[in-house]
C-alpha cells in the first residue's frame, strides 16, 4: 500500500488560554472502521483522498458555523455587560455594530451548513444521514496514528462501488459480537472481544491482498482506544446518557458537534475546539449534547401587552427564557442549527427543535422594539409533530429545565431608592416560573392563548407561547409552575403587571388563579403559613381548598370571640415583614386592614392587647394598620414617599375601635374578586377604607 497525502482542511483554535493555533489535517488512509455498521472499510488511495476531501467539506463547514456562533455570542454578551450599566451606556453603538456584523457572519455560515446537511424535516428522518468513519491512519510504515473521527454522507460511501472499497463485517453472534448488550440497550463496548475479532482478521480475502501484517497493530492500537474511550464516556456523562448510541440520529449528533474537529477521541478529556456561547456537554458514546440556550438571547427582551379594551399597552418589563436541555438526533441538531426554534411535545414530554421555515428577528429589532402580542393565539401556531425517525435517538433520556425570567426596568430601581448591592441585585433577571419536560396540565384543560396563567393541578401555572420568546414564527407553547420557591418573584412580577394596568382587570391571570393568589396572599401572614407553605410545595392543594381554608380563616377571626391570639399574630406577622405588603394586591390589603379591625369581648380582656400601664389598647394591631398608611405604596413596590425619607408612624389612634353590627357579613369588596377594583357603589365609607391599599 502506499503512502498517504496530507491535505490541510482548516486551521482551529484549541487554547484559548494560549490562543494558538494548530493545523488539522486529513490524512488519505486505506482503512477506515465504521462505527454503526462494526466494519473495515478497505480502500484505494485515491479513493481514500476523494472520501477524505468529501469529509474535510463537512467537518469545514461545521467547525466554521460553531466558530461564528461563538464569535456572535461574545459580542451580545459583551453589548449585555455594558447594557446593564448605565454609566457607560455612550459606548453601545459601538458594541451594537459588532453584534451586527458578527450576526451577519453567523448567518452565512449556517446557510452553508445548511446547504451540505440538507433540510430539516420533522416528518421524515429530518436530514441526510452520515456516516461516522474512524481513519486508522498509515505513516512511514504505521507510525503516527492519529486520533480522531471523520463524517461523510452515506450515500457518498454506498457509491463508491465495488473494486474501489471492499469490507470486512465483523462477527456479530452473542459469542463474538464485540457490544455489551442489556435490555436491548448497548452498554459497553467489549474490549477483549474487539481484540480477538482484529486477530483473527484474515490478511487476504478472495484472493485480494487487504493489508500488511503491521496494519494489524495499527487497528488494534486505534480501535481499542477508541473503545476505551467510549466506555470510559459512559461514566463520566451518566446523568446526560447511559447507553451507548450508533443510530443514524446519533451519529449526525455528534457530527453536528464539531467532533471532527478535536484531535481527542473524546473531547471532554481535552480542549475541544468551539464550545460555543454556553457550556456544552457531549456525552460522547450517547450522542446527547446537554446545553443551555437564552432566549431570544442572553440580554432578553421588552415584553408589551396589548389588552382588548384598552388603548394603552402594558409595558412588562424585559423578559427571557433560559433552558437546559438535552439534544438527541436529528431533532437535537436541528436545534443548533437552524434559525429558528419550536415547542413540540414527544411522549408526554415538552421540548424544542429547529424551525426551517423562520428565523429569529436581528439582534437590532429585538433590541429596539422587543415582542408586542395579544392575548389570542395566531393561527397554526402550534409546533409541528416530530416523528420517532427524527430523533433516530435514546428518546428515553430527553431532559429539558429552565424557567422565564424577568428584570424589573432600572427607573423604578431609582425610585425605590436602592443604591449599592441593592441595585446590583435589582438589575438581576429572576425567575417568576419554570418548566421541566413534562406537562403541567394547562393544555388538557383547554386553557388557551398566548401567554396565560391559571391555578391548574394544585400550582399556578403559565402557558407562554414561543413567538414570545423568539419572535414570530416560532410554533408552539410552553409550559411553566411556580414552584413555591419562586412563589416570591412570580408575586412581584404579578403585582408589577397590576399596577401598570392601574389595577384595571387582567386578563392573562385567569379569574380563579388571582382569587387563588389573594387568599394565598392572606393566609400566608397567618398563623396557617407552614400549611399553605406545605400544600404548595407539594402541589396538593385546589382552588376549592385554598377557598375553604381562608373562608374559615375569615370567620374564625371576625365572629369567634376567643381568637384573640390569632388576630395578635396577623399584626405580628405583618409587623415583623412590612415590605411583604408591596407584593399583595389591593384585595388582600383591604381584606388584612378588615381583619385587623377585628375584636371582641376575648380581646379586650387579653393583656397582650394593652400597651403601658394598660391605658392603650391594641397598640399592636395599631402598629400593623398603620403600616398600610406609612408604607401607602404602588403595587410595584414603589412607597409613596420620596427616596431615603424617614420612615414615620403616625399617632396612634384613640377611642374603640368600630365593632361589626349583628349579623353583618363580609362585604364583597374586601373579598377577592378579579373583576373589581374599587369598591362598589352601596359600600360604606368604612368599607372603603378598608380596600384601599
């Protein structure tokens, strides 16, 4: 055999501590080994350099679109860094442009992957399959073997034709086939049986000379690393994928990820070329690449509502959403590849893939006039279905995490006077829900449109459409909860959407899901907080449940006479965290103030109800009223007093407080009611008072 040409295909950075450079090269070789089919592949020279040519093209314009997509990473990060301090907002122009230009270079490139890789297609096998070669390199006599993997698509080797290739299979009965095998899952590579199947490869075959007795340990020496190193993969990248995949999705998985260009048999041992903008993990044997992508992108984007009866939109604050999320197969690489994405459902589970058929607004529209919608869905807007051929795949092991975020706008960080680490924090994205792969239930409750919330399954939930998260023409919904955790920022977000809408009716909330909420509100400055915690975080509790919990709650208060010790330690509560008020809304303030009120026979004879030399009464239940008056605030969490003043009681006030006439209910204006706002007509004065916040 003769020796082999070296053909230089592109020159890839591998430090970026270092930033040097190294040439890669192909070698053309006369064996090749094929990873999903366990075969030898055999061929003439010149036909081993047009293969290798052929792969060069693949791996060039695969490793330049990952270089691009890096490239116009760095440049949005570096426009979001110097975003966020408005100091130094002079200099955005310039960093503007760079992501301008670097989008523009980013979208070249993937148009050229895109013309070799074919188009994405959900319903078939999504693009054309490829085949992963592994060139056992031959150099002066064997030496210099060189370790790394080669792509080429498969109907380029089926036609290279007879003369030209010529295989050797490997045995595949359970007694030498060279596969670990568990409930039909491939679970390891065995070692022992790949070496005893290389020595008993026959040097000449229907009389045509294969190789030379040295090749023997050239294959050896490679295959076994090679099997090492995959079964070593297996271990280290158990939580992404457990089973060893040569699917046809699988191998275009990893081709998609740049693995022809690493001089690594795995690229985690070593420093792989291009990551890209996020930490990428390949699970090298699985073919799963674990990710995290921002959406639209890492500076997110403005959110604007616009209600049905209302000339005036709702401004609501930037927003984004972040997923970690596996991507297998041909639906995990269209994800990477194309312009723009959608929601689809697989299994009972929620995930996303690649949209040919759109692309992601420029960077300069998103900026500049971010996402306006209304609450109506468009029309052919779910995701398109994906077939079991798309993803080619371990389909079992879809994971997806992630949560939608949102930053409070840096003018009402000024007025709510935070300065120092405060601000810093403010100017922070923050998760008010977030998603996993499974369902929350939302779509088999029939509930609709573009972006809604509802009570759905013992959680507040939120289906968000993806065209709010990367613009027109992507398909498809998402599904988020907020875990209790987040229970915090969801009631901030909430009452910010409030008071923008000057706590006008809002129709994303659905009716029973802001009764919810109110209750909720309520119960939690209650001494029934660790129950409502517990049913929450469990998903236990219903719309019915809450309900009859803060009904009793109600009644217990205003007509037992012996609850004295509880009305105590509402104020308390309320007293002990003031700034929890600025994330309820105006019912559950008014429905507190009621409460507060509240007495009887029991009350003035508890002592803990007398304040000095037992002349004033309730001085705490005073104190926690009050708070209402001094901490007078926008449902933003803006106070109604300047930045940095002094925070002051007014008097106490003196004489009984009002006791409720027999038989008199609570008044529907204090009770949580989506629908009003202000007190009705036919309420009295005192009433009033008591729903204002």
């Amino acid at each position: 055999m003769s020796d082999t040409s070296i053909l230089p295909v592109a020159e890839n950075q591998l430090s970026k501590k270092e930033n040097n450079t190294v040439q890669i090269s192909h070698e053309s070789c006369d064996i090749y080994y094929c990873t999903g089919e366990q075969e030898l592949l055999f061929l003439t020279t010149d036909a081993a350099k047009v293969l290798d040519e052929h792969a060069s093209e693949i791996m060039t314009a695969v490793d330049e679109f990952h270089q691009a997509n890096e490239e116009y990473s760095k440049a949005v990060e570096e426009f979001g860094v110097l975003n966020s301090k408005i100091e130094e907002s002079s200099a955005l122009t310039d960093k503007g442009s760079n992501v301008t230009h670097k989008e523009a270079d980013l979208s070249e490139k993937r148009d050229a992957l895109q013309k070799i890789m074919g188009k994405f297609s959900s319903e078939g096998a999504g693009y054309e399959d490829v085949v992963e070669l592994i060139p056992i390199s031959r150099k002066n006599g064997g030496a210099g073997a060189k370790k790394r993997y080669s792509f080429a698509k498969k109907g380029y080797v089926d036609n290279l034709g007879a003369g030209v290739r010529h295989k050797v299979k490997f045995k595949q009965s359970d007694a030498d086939n060279i596969l670990k095998r568990e409930n039909g899952n491939i679970t390891g590579i065995s070692v022992s049986k790949l070496k005893k199947q290389i020595k008993d490869l026959e040097f000449e075959n229907k009389g045509i000379n294969l190789f030379d007795p040295i090749d023997k340990k050239l294959i050896d020496e490679t295959l076994t690393d090679w099997a090492d190193s995959w079964n070593n993969s297996l271990v280290s990248h158990k939580e992404i994928g457990q089973f060893i995949d040569f699917s046809a999705g699988a191998q275009f998985m990893r081709c998609s990820s740049n693995l022809a260009a690493s001089a690594e048999w795995d690229p985690a041992t070593g420093e792989l070329a291009i990551k890209g903008e996020f930490k990428a993990t390949l699970s090298l044997a699985s073919g799963i690449v674990e990710t995290t992508f921002y959406l639209p992108d890492r500076i997110g984007w403005s959110l604007t509502f616009q209600p049905e009866n209302r000339t005036e939109p709702l401004k609501m604050g930037m927003l984004r959403v972040y997923l970690k999320t596996s991507l297998i197969g041909f639906v995990g690489a269209s994800a990477q590849a194309e312009a723009q994405l959608q929601i689809t459902t697989y299994g009972g589970k929620q995930m996303i893939m690649g949209n040919s058929a759109g692309r992601l607004p420029r960077f300069s529209e998103r900026h500049v006039n971010g996402a306006t919608f209304h609450r109506a869905r468009e029309e052919n807007e779910d995701g398109a279905k994906v077939s079991a051929e798309a993803f080619g795949g371990a389909r079992a092991e879809l994971k997806l995490a992630g949560g939608v975020q949102w930053l409070q706008p840096p003018e009402l960080t000024v007025r709510q006077g935070k300065t120092g680490d405060d601000a810093k924090e403010a100017n922070e994205f923050a998760d008010f829900c977030t998603f996993t792969e499974s369902l929350v239930g939302m779509a088999g409750a029939g509930i609709g449109g573009t972006f809604q919330c509802d009570f759905v399954n013992g959680k507040f939930c939120f289906k968000i459409a993806a065209s709010l998260c990367v613009g027109i023409g992507a398909k498809g919904s998402f599904e988020a909860e907020v875990d209790f955790d987040k229970f915090y920022e969801f009631s901030k977000w909430l009452i910010y959407q409030l008071y923008g809408l000057d706590y006008a009716f809002f129709e994303i909330v659905a009716q029973k899901a802001f009764e919810a909420f109110t209750q909720v509100s309520v119960l939690l400055l209650s001494d029934l907080e660790e129950s409502i915690k517990a049913g929450l975080s469990s998903f236990t509790e219903t719309t019915e449940k809450i309900g009859m919990k803060f009904e009793s709650y109600i009644v217990s208060l205003e007509s037992v006479f012996d609850e004295s010790e509880r009305r105590n330690k509402l104020a308390t509560n309320i007293i002990k965290s003031p700034d929890l008020l600025l994330m309820r809304t105006p019912e559950a303030k008014g429905i507190l103030l009621y409460l507060l009120t509240r007495h009887g026979t029991a009350d003035h004879v508890d002592f803990d109800n007398r304040g000095d030399y037992l002349i004033d009464i309730y001085p705490e239940r005073k104190t926690g009223a009050s708070i209402f008056w001094w901490q007078r605030m926008t449902a933003t969490g803006v106070k109604m007093r300047k930045p940095g003043a002094v925070k002051t009681t007014p008097p106490a006030r003196t004489g009984r407080l009002r006791k409720r006439p027999p038989g008199w209910k609570v008044p529907s204006c204090v009770m949580p009611s989506i629908a009003i706002r202000r007190p009705p007509a036919g309420c009295t004065a005192w009433q009033r008072t008591a729903t204002s916040g």
